[in-house]
C-alpha cells in the first residue's frame, strides 16, 4: 500500500494541519484525487447534493455525514427524539415508560421544544399552562450563540405566530426556522455561576452504532453570576456559555479561558455531592448520547466514506439531571487557551488514528473496528455489534430497574473502566 | 516517672480549663441535666449512670474527639520554669530573627501605607456598606485600583532570610568535609533521615494499599478499594480518622473526614461568628483587604483548577483578616501579631491594637491556601472554619521562623539534607551550575504545593499532612520530586533550564513518587 495519504481541508486550524502534516501526509487541491478532505459543513452540502452527482471512490474518507443535520440542527434533532420514542412506545418497549404525570422516565432529555412558527399554536396552549416560565429562542441555522435570545412574554415572539398580522411585510417563507424550548432557569452552579459540558463524540458507522466518547471534555463557565432575575435575561453574559460570547466579556480571562476539565467537575461533584449521584449524572450522560444517536440513525444515510466528530452540548441542572441542548457537527477547532489547543491537538490526532487506520490510504470497506490500542483518550461509548452479541434485551432488563446506579454488567474489553452499566 | 505524671496532670488541668470555655461543655451540662429524666439514670449510681449515658449517645465520642484536636494543637510539655516565649520559640536566635523579620515586614506595609496615603484601617460610610452587602457574593467583579499595591513580600524574600540565619552558638569550623552541608539552610536543626522517615510514615509501604496508588484503573478494587471506602463510612472518631486518612481519603467522604479530624461541626454559633465578621468586613475596611484582593486576583484567578470559587476566596480572606480568636495560636508560633497604635499614642499599651485583627499579614500567594479546599465544601461558614482550623494547626508553620520539625526551616533543612545524602550527585552538579535546589522546591513548600500539582494529587498529600499530623512531607516530595526528574535535571547547565525541568508539576502522581522515594530507592 505504497503512496502518502492526500490530504485537503477548507477548515485553515493549526490544530488540523498540524495533524496531517506529523502523519507525513501530503496536501492536494480537491480537485486532485485526494484520499482525505476534512470539511466545512457548506462544503459536505456541495458534495452530496443531488445536482453534484459526486461519487466518492472507495479510497476517499470524509469527516462529516451526508444528512448529519438530523442530528445537529436544533429542530430536527427534537423531531427525530420525538420520533424515537413514539415508535418505542408504540411497540411497548419499556424503555419508554412514563410517570404518572406523562413524562418518560429514561428519554425525557430534551427540554420542551416547538418548532417556530410552525408550532406556534401549540407552544402559546403549552406556554399559557405556565405563564411566569422563561423560555429560550434559538435560529435553526445558527452556532455561537448567534441570534439567541429569552423571553417570558408571548408579546416577545409576535412575529413568529403563523397568522400574525404584523408580520406582513416578511413573508411567510423568509421567516428564520427558530426552535423555542423551556429554558432551564435552575442550572446547576459553581462557584455561582453557570456552565455547560462539552463532550465530543466520534461516530464511525450508525448502523451498527459504533461511538466513541472522548474522555477529555470540558465545561464552559460564565464570565458573571447566574440569576435567574427576570431584569438580566437580556444579559447574555449570565445564561450563554459560548466562548464566542464569553469572551467578550469584561471579566473573560485568557489564561483559563473559563474552562475546566470534566475530571475537575467529577471531582468537586463527588467531593461535594457524593460519589453515588455523580457517577449516576454522567452514566445518564452517556445514556442520552447513545439515545440521540439511536434516534436519529434510522434516518442517517449511513455512508461508509464518512465519520463524524460531534460536539455534544449538555446542561447540568441543580437536581443533578442532565439535559441536551445541542449538537455541533462542526466543533470549534479554535483554541482559546494553551491547554485547549494541546486538547484539540490531541482529538484530531486521536480521532484521525480511529477513522484512518494506520494512517495509510484508506479502505471505506474495512470493519470500522480499531484496535483497543488507537483509541488514545476515546472509550468506547456504544458498539452495537458487541451488544447485539452480549444480548440485546440485557440493555432492557438493566434499565428497567430503578436507575443506572447498579453496575449492571463490566463491559468485557475495558476491565475496569465502565462507561456505562446498560451495555 | 513523676515528672511524667505531673507534666501529664498538668496537660488535663490545661485541656479541661480550655474546654470548660467552650460550646461542648455547655451542651454535655445540659444533657446531663436533661438525662436525669432518664429511667436508667439511679440517684445512688448517678455519675456512672450519666457516664453510660454519654457514651451510648454519643456525646463521650464528641468530647474525645475534642480532647485528642486540643492534644494535637497543645505544644509538647515543657519545663515548668520555662517563660512563654519558649512556648513559642525555644531558641533564642530564631526568636530574634523571627522579630527582625516582623519589623521589616511591619515597615513595608507602614510604608505602602504612607506612599498610597491610605489608612491601615477606616470605617466605610453607609452607601459603601450597602453596595459591599450587595455585592458579597460576587466581589471579584469589583475592579478596585490595585496598580499600586505590591504584595508585602513574597516567598523569595522569605527565603533570603532563611538562607542568612545562623546560630550564634555553633562553629563548624573552616575545614570542609562530607559533614559539610552544601545546602542554602546553614542551621543545625535535626532532621530526620530516610530510615526513620520510613519508621515515620510507615503506612505509606509498598504494602499496604494507598488511595491515589491502588485506586487506579489497573487495580480491580477489591483488592483494596471497596473495603477502604466501607470503613471510611463508618467513622466518627477524631483519632481513627487520623489514622485511617493516613492511607488516603475516597472523595466521597474527604470533606467529612476532615472536618471529624479537625473537629469542626457546624453549629449555629459558627455560623454566626461567621457572620458577626462578614458584617465587621462591611463596616471596617483594612488596607490587608486591598492586598487580599490583589493577592486572588493574581493568583487564583489565573489557576485552572480554581478560577471558578475566586468569590469564595474574598469571602473566607476578609472574614478571616478580621477574627481574633486567631490571636490565641500566638502562643505556640514563634511570631508575634503586629502591633498599631492609635492616632498621636505610639508607645502607649492601652492604645495598641493588633493589625490586622487577627494578626495575619498576608503574602503572595497567601489565598493559594483556601483555594483547594472550595473543591470540599461550599457552604462559606463552613469553609471558613475549616481553613482557620488548618491555618493555626499547619499553615501559619510555612512562614514562620522557627524550630519547630513542622516548621519551613526544618523543611528546607530536610529537603537539602535528603537531597545531598541520597542524591548527592544530582545535588553537586545542580549547585555548581548555580541552581540551589531550595531556591526552586521552596515556593511548593510555602505553599504547600497549591497551584503547582492537580487537585486530586494536592488533596491526596493534604490527607497525609492532617494523618500524621506534620508538614515533613511536604520536604519529601519535594525530594521525591527531584529524584523523578532527575535524568533531566542532570543535563542543564543553569538556574533557568533546572526551573523549566520543574516548572510543571500537574501531572505527577504524589503517591507513587513518595513511596518510591521512601520505599523503594536504594540507599
């Protein structure tokens, strides 16, 4: 298998080109014949588009999935949910249990959400329910906070209403798609002051699910006191951890750059709240990024020229419940500290060892099945195949228990570190 | 023998009148009142119906554990004809180093003082309280002008001290031999060495399990682990929990195990003491408090680990400044609180007050102290108490000049020795180059290695420090340090390329490097 690993990227991050140039790759145009092309989500649109009629030899690796918006835009992340788990309920597995109140016990995950302005009825019916909540307005499209904003009176969202009359001067279709969810005003605090958890998931095939969870994340502070104050809900340095917006703040520091490790996190969490509810925190963490992915793998076009790392966005709130907010095909390869560039330095490469194996020109056909020794800092976060072999029905029967607290069953190959107890 | 008895009756007779002071002895009273109610408790049988009592209930395990916290505070027994300043300071010529000290530090801060034409302490008017109050949990933000404010000293200055102190007493004589210690630290203070460090700490051996060695991913925890954690959950003994934390504390349980070992329990009276000094930090502003700020917000607030409780910080600093009850561990520390005088009455003793109140000037790096304990506890009372118990039991011996085998010049002492006994050509070629080793291993020992390892690894090595109940360790991971990285340290040829091989310490795991220093070098 003689010959380099050619290489193109539209992404210019140090921390990418870096990576290849160590593997001795060499750098082409993509109008050569390339063997690797590290995409911008407009470019991977382009390739698979209809009208491109691109075909991807055998030969050719790309970083990001076809249809990877199932997952990663805001709305169509909560329809392929909302999806998932009426066709669990309607065949009756357990995993869809409710309470008495309706809520689902293990997939209630994802904050209240309604597309804009197509569930605008339905969100005002929800919203008059509980009129002193606080609820949250993101675009569709969007990334870095952008656009982002809260609200607690109807009169905020006018515009958005299907049949508005004020709105007559933007037509229906130049209306920007936003999702509106219930904000969560009770996040869970540091040091006073909010944070979120950015994790990154590695994806090499979704049927079977093969995942891998980075063990490296981190958490996003707030640069100001959180308080749930309706007078600071335009303050968006209290409620958006982005750095893009942090960091414009009076108080952003370079040095830390506001983050901290997740191990930081697990640490203060099991010193001051118990060993117990922590390690049920993160097992449910792990637990709500498998189910994302199960929702929506039905519907991914599962092209074996592709991976795809994800930035996975989650939020802590003060019972210690996780919530997903988002997820980003295209995390942010820039580095605001010293220590985030050795992190993401350290991803790419460990994430270029998984999806490229050996560092040699690849085979879209091989197994997708990396040696325990390349993972580096992923774990493996959930391969269908070994727990096809292990029983698929032992993942029902260990969650239809109480919690995730038990340690179900030690995942064969890992002997002691366990990601999860449902294997 | 009889001295032994009179010199222990005379400790009880101390213990008892201090604990008669205290909240303990007020509620046993009245328990014991209260437990007359009692069937079991008979008039004929009465004290040893009420003793049963108090140890069924628990109540004998709390006044245990509040005699063995005032046994481990209580200097050792000394000769009754001996003045307090011995109790402080045995030797004559560290006491009067420790004062010339002071008297530097005193006109420093007098002098920052004059210069900035600030006073040293000033009632705030009423809109300033209001907007402090206001902004109590969030003192970070406030962006006062520190430009001006240097901190009083910082740890190097300390050490230039060090490195000149010498007994007047002792002569060693011209002629070098391998006697001669080649180390900064020229004082004959005993230290021990290897063989009884190994005697010292001996539950730290290569067999005997240890959290932050055998809790690792490679060890299935039944080996060790789980049974560790089990008995740790039982505990409510101050002197068992001493002993058990010795082999390291699970995090679960950290902050209760220290808080049994330090003997703090949140009463209502602590938190209101608390908060009796949280409202003397609003109505009195110190000039401490602007060198508090400064001192956060060029260190803490630049950590990684400990960036997010920089509120905290202030909140326990500016309490802290402001607590008398400090004052009472001047009495076994060989320094003594600085003393002011009113306005116009220098020299005069009804008009001296201590400053800062509690006789704590606080240096570069001194908030570096509280920091790591934010990853235990959250509620400020609680932390609060916590730190002051550590400070007047461990921290105040980090930079005071004393004897005292806790002390920094033991420490240093220590470091340099083990350093030249068991490494010796480490040592040799790192003083020929001009790199001292002390002039590097002192800032971790200051500062007890804060914001230099990773929390978990710090936490590990301050549940040694409260187990055995001495800051030696401190020296011998510094030593151990050096022993790790010693291939590299043999090839620079200066002072600067020795501090760039051990400028970053955060990923080192203590343990390991402290038993293989211990336990399994050759010496």
């Amino acid at each position: 298998m003689a010959g380099k690993v050619k290489w193109v990227t539209d992404i210019e991050k140090s921390v990418l080109i870096n990576n290849f140039e160590k593997r001795g790759w060499v750098q082409v145009t993509e109008n050569e014949d390339w063997n690797f092309y590290w995409m911008s989500v407009q470019t991977i649109r382009n390739v698979f588009s209809v009208e491109a009629g691109y075909r991807l030899s055998d030969d050719q690796i790309v970083n990001h999935f076809p249809n990877h918006y199932e997952l990663t835009r805001k709305d169509l992340m909560v329809k392929n949910i909302k999806r998932y788990r009426k066709e669990l309920e309607k065949e009756g597995s357990p995993l869809a249990e409710k309470d008495e109140n309706g809520k689902y016990l293990y997939l209630d995950f994802v904050p209240v959400t309604y597309m804009l302005p197509a569930d605008y009825n339905l969100f005002v019916e929800e919203f008059r329910k509980s009129p002193s909540s606080t609820w949250i307005m993101k675009p569709c499209g969007k990334a870095q906070g952008k656009g982002i904003f809260l609200i607690n009176k109807l009169s905020q969202i006018k515009k958005w209403s299907r049949d508005s009359k004020t709105s007559s001067f933007v037509s229906q279709s130049n209306k920007e798609a936003y999702v509106i969810s219930l904000y969560i005003n009770n996040p869970s605090l540091i040091g006073g002051r909010k944070f979120d958890l950015r994790l990154y998931v590695l994806v090499s095939t979704y049927r079977p699910l093969r995942c891998y969870m980075y063990k490296l994340g981190f958490c996003r502070f707030c640069t100001v006191k959180y308080t749930p104050s309706t007078s600071e809900l335009d303050n968006m340095f209290v409620h958006l951890t982005n750095v893009a917006i942090q960091k414009h703040g009076e108080d952003y520091n370079h040095i830390h750059g506001g983050k901290w490790t997740v191990s930081n996190l697990r640490l203060y969490l099991e010193s001051t709240r118990g060993k117990e509810v922590t390690s049920k925190l993160f097992d449910e963490i792990h637990w709500i990024i498998v189910q994302s992915l199960k929702a929506v793998a039905p519907v991914m076009n599962n092209d074996k020229h592709c991976f795809e790392c994800y930035g996975y966005d989650t939020i802590i709130d003060d019972k210690l419940k996780p919530w997903l907010i988002e997820v980003n095909a295209s995390p942010s390869l820039t580095s605001s500290t010293a220590n985030d560039r050795i992190l993401k330095y350290n991803l790419i490469n460990d994430t270029l060892n998984i999806a490229v194996p050996n560092g040699e020109i690849p085979d879209c056909k091989w197994n997708k099945s990396p040696p325990k020794e390349v993972l580096g800092n992923y774990e493996i976060l959930y391969d269908e195949e070994l727990a096809q072999g292990d029983g698929a029905d032992r993942e029902l029967r260990s969650r239809q228990g109480q919690s995730l607290g038990p340690r179900a069953g030690r995942s064969r190959d890992s002997g002691r570190a366990v990601l999860t107890t449902w294997k | 023998m009889l001295q032994e008895e009179s010199d222990l009756s005379l400790i009880i007779a101390q213990i008892v009148q201090k604990l008669k002071g205290s909240n303990l002895y007020s509620q046993l009273e009245r328990q014991a009142w209260a437990s007359l109610q009692r069937p079991e408790i008979k008039l004929e049988s009465l004290k040893e119906d009420i003793k049963e009592f108090f140890k069924i209930s628990g109540w004998e395990k709390k006044l245990q554990n509040a005699v063995y916290s005032e046994l481990s505070v209580f200097p050792l027994p000394s000769h009754p004809a001996a003045p307090p300043e011995h109790l402080k300071e045995p030797l004559v010529y560290m006491r009067k180093a420790q004062g010339s000290w002071e008297k530097r530090i005193l006109k420093s801060l007098n002098s920052m003082c004059t210069e900035l034409s600030i006073p040293l302490a000033r009632k705030r008017p009423v809109g300033e309280q209001k907007e402090l109050l206001n902004k109590w949990n969030e003192m970070g933000t406030d962006e006062p002008d520190l430009s001006l404010f240097r901190p009083v000293y910082a740890p190097k200055d300390f050490l230039e001290v060090l490195i000149n102190l010498r007994n007047p007493n002792y002569e060693n004589g011209d002629s070098l031999s391998f006697r001669t210690h080649l180390g900064l630290i020229q004082v004959p203070l005993k230290v021990k060495d290897i063989p009884e460090l190994k005697e010292c700490f001996v539950e730290l051996g290569l067999n005997i399990g240890q959290l932050g060695i055998d809790d690792s991913t490679q060890v299935p925890p039944e080996l060790f682990e789980n049974e560790h954690v089990r008995i740790g959950q039982k505990e409510q003994d101050s002197a068992a929990a001493q002993q058990y934390i010795r082999q390291g504390s699970p995090t679960a349980l950290r902050a209760e195990l220290w808080a049994l070992i330090l003997n703090i329990s949140s009463q209502p009276e602590d938190v209101l003491y608390y908060e009796q000094l949280k409202t003397n930090v609003i109505q009195h502003d110190l000039l401490v408090d602007s060198l508090i700020y400064k001192d956060v917000k060029l260190t803490a607030s630049n950590d990684d680990y400990y960036f997010v409780f920089e509120d905290y910080l202030y909140q326990v600093l500016l309490c802290f400044s402001r607590d008398t009850s400090v004052l009472s561990h001047f009495a076994f520390n060989s320094a003594s609180p600085p003393k002011s005088y009113i306005r116009g009455k220098l020299g005069l003793e009804e008009y001296a007050v201590f400053y800062p109140p509690n006789g704590v000037i606080p240096f570069h790096g001194f908030s570096m102290y509280v920091a790591p304990l934010c990853f235990l506890y959250h509620e400020p009372s609680k932390l609060y108490q916590i730190f002051r118990e550590m400070y007047v039991r461990f921290f105040f011996r980090l930079h005071s000049i004393s004897s005292h085998p806790s002390g920094i010049v033991s420490l240093c002492l220590l470091f340099e020795t083990l350093l030249q006994t068991y490494l010796p050509q480490l040592f040799y070629h790192l003083r020929e180059i001009g790199a001292q080793p002390l002039r590097i291993s002192f800032k971790w020992m200051v500062r007890a290695f804060s914001g230099y390892l990773a929390t978990d690894q710090l936490l590990l090595l301050w549940d040694r420090i409260l187990g055995y109940n001495s800051l030696e360790i401190l020296a011998v991971l510094a030593a151990a340090v050096f022993a790790f990285r010693a291939v590299n340290l043999m090839e620079v040829t200066s002072l600067a390329a020795a501090e760039a091989v051990l400028a970053d310490l955060s990923t080192l795991k203590v343990m390991p490097l402290l038993q293989i220093f211990l336990f399994a070098t050759v010496t």
